[in-house]
C-alpha cells in the first residue's frame, strides 16, 4: 500500500484488500535465519566504524541533544553536518 509500511498493511489492510498471509512455522523461519551471514547488528549499520567515531564525537560536541522529538531530528542532522563538514 503506497504509503504506508510492510507491518502496516499486513496487519491493517485497508479494504478492499485481500489477506494474503502465509503461516510459516517457527523452525522454518529459525532455518532460515541460522542462514543470514551477518549479525541484525551488522545488517543494520548505516555507516563505517570510523564514521560512527565521528558522529558520536559530534553528537556529544553538540550536547547530546535528545532525540525525543523527531520534528528536531532536522535540526540535530544540520548542526551535527556543519561540524563534520569542516572536519572533512
């Protein structure tokens, strides 16, 4: 469903959709896990170690501020760009 997420449509379909589930067992899905050559962690990293390093010192220089609000989010991303930038 345009926009809307994954979870979203399958766990409240808006009509006149069709449910499509498949049940899948738990030892299949564990299979198939086991096969996933790296750790959720790792898949899921958006950036290289030294970039982290980076933007964490960044984040800090910058007070920590806290990320509650994602209407800040913006915010944060440009203070923290206008260091890294003449880091670079």
């Amino acid at each position: 469903m345009s926009g809307s997420t994954p979870r979203h449509a399958f766990t409240v379909p808006a009509k006149p959709a069709e449910d499509c589930q498949i049940i899948v067992d738990q030892v299949v899905i564990d299979a198939l896990w086991e096969q996933i050559p790296v750790s959720q962690e790792d898949s899921l990293c958006w950036v290289d170690d030294s970039f982290e390093v980076v933007a964490r010192n960044v984040y800090e220089a910058i007070g920590t501020p806290s990320l509650d609000n994602l209407l800040l989010g913006w915010k944060v991303f440009a203070s923290m760009a206008q260091i890294i930038n003449v880091l670079a």
